[in-house]
C-alpha cells in the first residue's frame, strides 16, 4: 500500500498527527515532502510532521519549491515556539 493511502488511515486508529523521517537510505522510499504533499490534498484532519530534512543533496530552489507546493495544499509551520 503507497505511503499516501497509509497517512490517510491514521484518523481511523485514532491519532491525529503522523511523523515521518527523511531517509536518504535505501533509495526505494519516496521523498517525505512529496509524500505529504500527496497526503495533504487528500486530508485536512491530520497533522504532518516530518524531522529536519537534509539540503545537502538538493539545491535550495528546489527546497523552496517543494516548500512552495506543500504550503498550497496545506497550513505550514514549525512545531516550535519561534526563538528569533
């Protein structure tokens, strides 16, 4: 079952947030932001939340893109009290 579809019956078992992690290995799992994008235009009662994800391996306009799409399919934030 895609990780989409799973995200999606986490409501059922009655949590209503769902973290995961960017895993860099093995290369068969998909990329986390693109999962909750996928997920997010699916639900609007399941909060996401995902671990720092890693900018080594990617150039910072494709971030902010990623961050861009994922911000118009769902409410975006930290999880922490800003500092600064």
């Amino acid at each position: 079952m895609p990780r989409v579809s799973k995200i999606n019956l986490v409501p059922l078992h009655g949590f209503v947030c769902i973290s995961l992690r960017h895993l860099a290995q093995p290369l068969n799992l998909p990329d986390v932001l693109t999962t909750f994008s996928g997920a997010a235009a699916k639900t609007s009662i399941i909060n996401l939340g995902t671990s720092i994800v890693p900018t080594y391996p990617r150039h910072p306009l494709v971030m902010a893109q990623q961050a861009l799409a994922l911000h118009d399919l769902a409410r975006v934030g930290t999880s922490i009290k800003r500092l600064i």
